[in-house]
C-alpha cells in the first residue's frame, strides 16, 4: 500500500534499530505518520525494516512512558 498524503520523507525522523514485521505493533502509535523502508535481512533470513515518523515526542499515553 502506497499513500503520498503524509508528510514530506525529510520531515521524517528515523526511529533507532531495524525491526521485523511483527514487531511494528509494538513500534505503530496513533495519530503518526510512518515510513517504512527494507533494510535488509537478518542472519536467520528475516526481513528486516526501517521505521521513519513524523514526531519523536514521546507519547504520555504510550505504554513506553507509563513504566
């Protein structure tokens, strides 16, 4: 699936790491723009994917700023 509303590609900012398909639940919050780009694949055969958003703030209501 390709959208071309979103922001502008150099607006975005690389998320650290590279991540397999299942664990972009983990990463995905509301109300982002994402970019997701092949980066490659893991030892073990994996693909592997670089994330890009719009907003590196943290999110107060993320699970990741509740801890």
């Amino acid at each position: 699936m390709t959208r071309d509303d979103g922001p502008p590609l150099e607006d975005l900012k690389r998320l650290p790491g590279l991540y397999r398909r299942w664990e972009l639940v983990e990463v995905f919050e509301p109300n982002r723009n994402y970019h997701i780009e092949d980066a490659g694949t893991h030892a073990d055969g994996t693909p592997l994917l670089a994330v890009f958003v719009d907003d590196l703030k943290p999110n107060p209501l993320s699970n990741a700023a509740r801890t």
